[in-house]
C-alpha cells in the first residue's frame, strides 16, 4: 500500500488563523491519520503575504487621496 501524502498550502482565514496557522492544523491531522506531509502556506498578495515570505509589516506616512498625509502599512 503506497503512504499517503498531503501538500498543506493554505491561504489565511481571514480574521480567525494565519496561513501558517491553517498548515500546522493540516499537518497536524494528516501525521495524526499516518500520512506524510509537505508544508508551503501561500498568500494571495494581500494582507499576509509578508508573514508568508518572511517578512514583517512596517508603517510609514503616505499622501493620502485628498492629499492629507496618511499613516499606512
């Protein structure tokens, strides 16, 4: 019988689990059940992607639309 093997690469749950957070639940039943696993989170390039590639979030001022200076991450 040939071992099973799932590819964990979820995106986030936005508001509820980071997509690293999403993964580690995958692998988690899927070692639980005896499967072999591979993990690779993804992100869609929205909020998250930083986190997915290693990276932190950072702010800094911005023009605004109406030209007022705005704080953005």
């Amino acid at each position: 019988m040939r071992m099973r093997r799932v590819l964990a690469a979820p995106d986030k749950f936005r508001g509820t689990a980071t997509a690293a957070e999403v993964a580690d639940a995958i692998v988690a039943a899927a070692a639980a059940a005896g499967w072999a696993y591979d993990v690779a989170p993804v992100a869609d390039g929205g909020e998250g992607t930083l986190e997915v590639l290693g990276g932190a979030p950072r702010q800094t001022l911005v023009m605004g639309p109406l030209g007022e200076a705005v704080e953005a991450e």
